[in-house]
C-alpha cells in the first residue's frame, strides 16, 4: 500500500518507516525541513508548512492511507508561545490536509492520527477506556480533544477515520526513557513525586506494529495505544535503574520541586493515567512487550548492541 506519514522524521515516525518500508510498502511523508527531503525508491519526502498552508499536492498522488503523527514537541518548555505551538502545528496540519484533500482528485480512503492519553483526567484509581465521557480539562487534555476533533472532520469526505490515543513511548532512540534514565546513570535518579502514579507505557515496536494493525484491517474510532500491564512511576523508576545496574539512592523528589523546576509542564510526570489496552486486543492485535521488564531488557539490550 502506498502510505502518506506527516512527522515521519520523529521518534514513532522512524520506527514506522522502517517496519512500513521492510514489509515492501510505499512511503510518501511530509516534512517542514526542506533538509530532510529524501527520494529513493518506495521513499519519498515533501515539505509542506502547515501554518502557512503550504504544502506539495504531489504528496497525495497514489496514497491510500494518511498517518498524521505531526507536532511541537510536548517535552520543550511550556512557555504560552510554546503551548501554541504544541496546540497550533497539530491543528494546523490536520486543516491543511483536509483544505488539500477537498480540493483534488484523490485515492486517500483512511486517516489514521496520533492521539494522546493525556486525554483522560489524571487519577490514580481508575482504569480509562475509550468510551469514557469524562475528559480532561487541563492543558494536555484541551489540545488532545481539538486534535481528535482535527481528525474527525475527514469524515466529512468520506475518508475512515482511527486515532490512536498514545501512552508513554519506550525506545532506545531517544524520548521520555531516556530523559527518565539520564538521572539515574548519574546517580541521581528518584521516584517522582508521589511514585504513584501511573504510567501508561509502549514499546516503540509495538507501537509500529500497531499502526500497521489499524491499517490492514481497516479499523476505524479511537484506539488506546499502550501496552497491556501499566506500572506506576515507582516500579518504572525501579525498573530502570535494575537494567541500567545503578542503584536509587535519592529520596523521592516532592511534587512541589517539580513543579517549581517544570512549571505547568510538570503534569507530564506527575499525571496519572492508567489505561486499558482491551479494545484493541479485542481487533486481534497482539503485544510483543507487554510486561515493562522484557519492554526495557530488549530495548537496552538493543543499545547496548549498537555501541
Ligand atoms: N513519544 C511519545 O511518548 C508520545 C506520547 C503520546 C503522543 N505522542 C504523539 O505522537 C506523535 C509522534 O510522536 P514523536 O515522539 O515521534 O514526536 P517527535 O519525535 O517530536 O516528532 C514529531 C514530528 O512532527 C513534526 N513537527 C514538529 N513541529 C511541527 C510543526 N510545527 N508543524 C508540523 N510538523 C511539525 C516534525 O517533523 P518535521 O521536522 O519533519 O516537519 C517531527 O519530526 C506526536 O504528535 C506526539 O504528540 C507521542
């Protein structure tokens, strides 16, 4: 199949070329730095400028899918530019596809979208699925339900619409691990705040793999995308520093430090979502890592391989 991917050349955006372009299929992809158009066979970059709606229509010709992964990074601090960059580039990406997409002759039959599971308000004793109403109100949550809301609209041109409701991304390539492990290589590491919260997490291959799921078997409607057994920010820590061999000597760091170190952006670490992976079990789509100690021994390992 030939696929459009717009944040192709981002963490998740990576692994998925990768996987896509080994099970032979074709990839167009959408970037905003003329420096990283590639062209080679089966892989095919185009710029494009969302906020000033700019944006090659070549990018469209022959592609049957769309996966929109495109957006300002969350983990940059949350200055009010900054949250409406992080609100804006989503928002803006998707109204540019649509706006291109009435505009032409066109094959594109399926939009599969990143989401977040930032989406649910922060609690640490219930368990989310994806028929749940109550939604959050803070930040994170305002801009992940105008993002769905984003992608809804193809609907409207007849076009099947997924989105997959992101948890923690665990890869060897960057991300949330390896902010998570920098303080605990350098003795410094500690559970944060409470340690109670819950943390949502997901191999990079799983994660892959599960864009492809939704894509083959043509579903449709939201998707959590996590792994099956969440853990909480005490047994990640821990986790961790057991397969980096470096002991935890440092007390847990109080919520109020971080948030006087992080600002706002420190619901990020101390939210909790703790979130079912059921419904996508239930379409057949099967975890390689669902336990987070095989996540982490495969993805050190793997680092460790590399040097
Ligand atoms: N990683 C996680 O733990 C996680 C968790 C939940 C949800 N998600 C969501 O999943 C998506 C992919 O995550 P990721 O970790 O791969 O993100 P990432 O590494 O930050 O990559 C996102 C890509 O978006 C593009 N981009 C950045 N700013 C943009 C802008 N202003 N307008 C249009 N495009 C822009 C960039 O591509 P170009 O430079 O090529 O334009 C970038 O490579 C993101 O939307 C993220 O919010 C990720």
């Amino acid at each position: 199949m030939k696929v459009l991917i717009t944040g192709a050349t981002g963490l998740v955006g990576k692994a998925l070329t990768a996987k896509l372009l080994e099970r032979g299929d074709e990839v167009n992809y959408l970037t905003t730095s003329k420096s990283k158009v590639e062209n080679q066979k089966n892989f095919n970059g185009f710029v494009w400028n969302p906020k000033r709606e700019e944006i090659d229509k070549a990018c469209f010709d022959g592609v049957e899918c769309i996966i929109n992964l495109a957006g300002a990074s969350v983990a940059e601090r949350w200055t009010s530019e900054h949250k409406k960059a992080i609100l804006n580039s989503r928002i803006d990406s998707l109204n540019l596809l649509y706006k291109s997409l009435s505009e032409i002759n066109h094959e594109v039959n399926h939009l599969v979208s990143a989401s977040a599971i930032g989406v649910y308000p922060s609690s640490l004793t219930r368990l989310y699925d994806e028929a749940e109403t109550d939604l959050s109100h803070d930040f994170l949550g305002h801009v992940v339900q105008e993002w769905e809301k984003a992608s809804s609209q193809f609907e409207n041109l007849n076009i099947n619409v997924a989105q997959l409701r992101i948890g923690v991304v665990l890869s060897a390539d960057g991300g949330a691990l390896e902010q998570m492990a920098k303080p605990i290589k350098n003795y410094v590491g500690a559970t944060l705040g409470s340690g109670q919260q819950w943390q949502s997490w997901i191999h990079i291959k799983d994660l892959a793999s599960m864009f492809c799921h939704v894509m083959d078997e043509a579903l449709t409607g939201v998707y959590n995308a996590v792994a099956p057994n969440p853990v909480n920010n005490k047994k990640l820590t821990k986790t961790i520093a057991k397969q980096l061999n470096k002991p935890l000597l440092l007390p847990p760091v109080p919520k109020f430090a971080l948030k006087l170190l992080l600002g706002e952006m420190a619901q990020i670490v101390l939210g909790s979502q703790l979130v079912s992976a059921d419904k996508i079990q239930q379409e057949g789509f099967v975890f390689e890592y669902a336990h987070i100690e095989k996540a982490l021994e495969d993805i050190y390992n793997k680092k460790a391989a590399k040097k």
